[in-house]
C-alpha cells in the first residue's frame, strides 16, 4: 500500500529574504496565486535516500507555505521490483545490464498493482523517475495533467530499456529532464529544470566549529591533515573504487585523508554489495574512512564537508549531482568528473576542475593540494555561481512556471 507524507521544516519562505532578497518571495506567492485551488501530487518510490527524496522533503512543504496545495505519495514494491528498477537506471545511464522478458514482466505486475491500489487525487500529477512511470495508465479515470519528472542521465540509454518506458512517457503532458543533453525525442512538450539544494537546511546551514570538531571526533579524522572528501549512495556509478586509487596517488607526495561517506537508498538494492567492496579495498589502510551515514544525519555530512579541503564527485555518471552543489555553496573547491548535470555546475577552472579519469582526479586534488590561494578563489566562485542557479527558491519558480504552462500554453513562459 502507498504511504502519504508531510514534512513541516523549519525554514519558512520568508527566511530566504536575506539569500535571495524579498523581491523574489513576492514573485513566487504571485505564482503560487495563479495556480489557487490546483491540488500538485507528487508520487516517487522512496522517502528518505537518493536526491529525489531530498528535494521533495523541502519542496512540497514550502509550496504549501506560499499557498500551492502539493502533496507527496509513494508506490511500494516487492524486493524483486526494485531489483528490476536498479536495473533499469543503470541501464538508462548506459551500463549494461542483463534485462530478461521476466524482468519486464515484474515491472508491470507491481506498476499494475500500484495503478490498482495507489489513492491519487489532484489536478497535476508529477511522477518522479521510472519507477512509478506507469502510473500514467490511471490518467484514464483521474484526468489531470500528467508530468514525468525524469532525474537521471539518459542521454545514452540501453535502447530496449527506453524504449520500454518512453512507451509510458509519450501519454504524459510534458517530460522534464534536468539537462539540454538529456532530452529525448518525444511527440510531448519538454522543459529542462535543474535540481537545487535549501541553504538553510541541516544540510547547508553554516554550522558552528564545536560541532565541526564533535563530528570530526566521533570519526577519528585529523583536522589538522587535509581531508579529501566524496560525499555520496554507495554505488556503482558513483566510482568509490576510483577515488580511492585517486586518493592513493594523491597520497605518496602529500600527507592527507580520505572520507567516502554515504547512505544507502530504500530503492537501491545494490548499495549494500557496493558498499562491502570499498570496504575491502580500504581494508589496512589507515587514511582511508569509510563511513555508512545513516538518513537523518545531515548535521553530520554538513560538517564533513565544512571540514573537508577538497570535494571530489567522481561519478560515472550523474543526472546532476546535489552533493556538488552543496560542496560548491560551502565554497569549497570541487573536483568531479565531466559527465551529466555536473557539467552545469562545475565550469572548469572557474566554479570548479573538471576531470576524465583516475590520473585526472589525481592531478586536480594535488593542484588545489598545492596552491591554497587558487582553491580558495574556485570555491568563492562556485558559492556564487550556486547563489545564481541552483537554491530550492529557483527551483520553486521554475516548478511554478511549469504548472501555470499546462494551462496556458499560449503563454510565453520562460524557466
């Protein structure tokens, strides 16, 4: 059965006056006024994990705040099911994986169970990655406006796996895809919005030296060695074998640490697995730390990252990456591959270095390593550039627009 909820964060709308100035907040509840008596349901596959989820957890409770009715439903599944929808990402971001006939068959036996028992009720229905994409079958008796929110990188897709679900996509209204080189070919309207991070959450708020050190402490880093940091799911695509061979060639000219530091996902049956090997490969090694952080814990993967010197993101790929964008607004100096949506927010040797593999990485961490004052230039840049593009009261502007655009699509609307 599906599970309802509401978050109520601390934040209101008003507290981001001094970010963005109060200009912007008026803007957004004019917005909000145009879509009076809309009821916006939201539905993905999982609460807490995954950049999704994050984004929900502050989006739908500040619409509310600013007089947009939005809710947040989950479809639910068999083990087996999200078995088949790890599959499938991977395979949308081009990793090759084996997808029998029974896979798909497991994929619409749950999706048809969820169209069966989910409680849908709302004007738009904004459905958030493939998981849930069949839903739009329910478009028949609940009518609407259908949006598919597509968060990852399918600009290379395994063909059979898209064309599966571009199946389901082409009865939806309009598809948004969180970069230009996402898009597909698709007989519906697209819009791309980029992914965003709340700077007053427990996860970017400025936090105190005390509780720096009190994290820093409980998991035995030196604060007074250069910490490199990745921030993120333990997953394949996330390359945490990779930074460690970076990190091991950074580390025999200079005396630093490194933290790979992640959750897992409810919706990703993988992490587990992903995470015993990077166990393993650290195994012996003092200057490696790899800590399992728990949901709910933003307080602490906040201060890891305050403390951290350098932020490495070496994905594999990335539909935008929400742990750059943190990194890059506590001005902190990044280093991440150029693969997806990453490429938005690192501008290569302005908001940030960019790199294409181990030696690469490599390369760019002694460079930042090495020249304090560069470093220190790079991360005020991309706190700006973060400043600009990609804070949650962007983001709500452009949702705004793009539910006022389905009923008016006349309109010249810009996002």
């Amino acid at each position: 059965m599906e599970k309802t909820i509401s978050h109520h964060p601390r934040a209101k709308i008003q507290d981001y006056g001094p970010i963005i100035g109060r200009s912007t907040i008026e803007e957004l509840r004019t917005l909000a006024g145009r879509l009076s008596g809309k009821v916006i349901q939201n539905v993905n596959s999982t609460f807490t994990g995954g950049g999704v989820a994050e984004i929900l957890t502050r989006m739908v409770p500040l619409l509310n705040q600013i007089g947009v009715d939005a809710q947040w439903t989950t479809i639910s599944g068999r083990k087996d099911f999200f078995d088949v929808t790890k599959k499938f990402h991977n395979a949308l971001h081009g990793r090759k994986e084996d997808i029998s006939t029974e896979d798909f068959d497991i994929f619409l036996e749950v999706s048809k169970k969820n169209i069966e028992e989910l409680k849908l009720h709302g004007d738009i229905f904004y459905i958030h990655d493939p998981q849930p994409v069949a839903l739009i079958v329910k478009r028949k008796e609940l009518e609407g406006k259908w949006i598919w929110r597509c968060h990852i990188d399918v600009s290379n897709p395994d063909k059979r796996v898209w064309e599966f679900i571009r199946n389901f996509v082409t009865d939806y209204d309009a598809a948004v895809f969180s970069a230009p080189n996402f898009s597909q070919v698709l007989p519906i309207r697209q819009f791309l919005i980029s992914p965003s991070i709340d700077p007053l959450s427990d996860k970017n708020k400025e936090l105190a030296p005390e509780t720096i050190d009190t994290v820093l402490n409980k998991y035995g880093l030196d604060k007074d060695k250069p910490i490199i940091a990745q921030i993120s799911r333990f997953d394949y695509l996330k390359d945490p074998i990779g930074v460690i061979q970076a990190f091991e060639m950074v580390r025999k000219s200079i005396d630093c640490q490194l933290v790979l530091a992640g959750g897992t996902a409810e919706d990703d049956p993988e992490s587990g697995k992903v995470l015993e090997e990077v166990k393993e490969r650290a195994s012996g090694k003092p200057d490696i730390h790899i800590l399992l952080i728990p949901p709910e814990s933003d307080i602490e993967i906040n201060a890891l990252q305050q403390a951290s010197t350098v932020i490495l993101q070496k994905s594999i790929k990335e539909g935008f990456g929400l742990t750059v964008t943190e990194a890059m607004w506590k001005g902190k100096p990044v280093v991440a591959s150029a693969v997806g949506g990453i490429q938005l927010q690192v501008k290569n040797k302005l908001t940030g270095l960019l790199c294409h593999s181990v030696e690469g990485a490599a390369y760019a961490v002694r460079k930042l390593l090495g020249n304090k004052e560069y470093a220190a230039w790079l991360g005020r840049n991309a706190r700006e550039h973060v400043k600009q593009n990609f804070l949650i009261t962007r983001h709500l502007k452009d949702y705004l627009l793009l539910f006022i655009s389905l009923y008016n699509p006349s309109d010249t609307i810009y996002l």
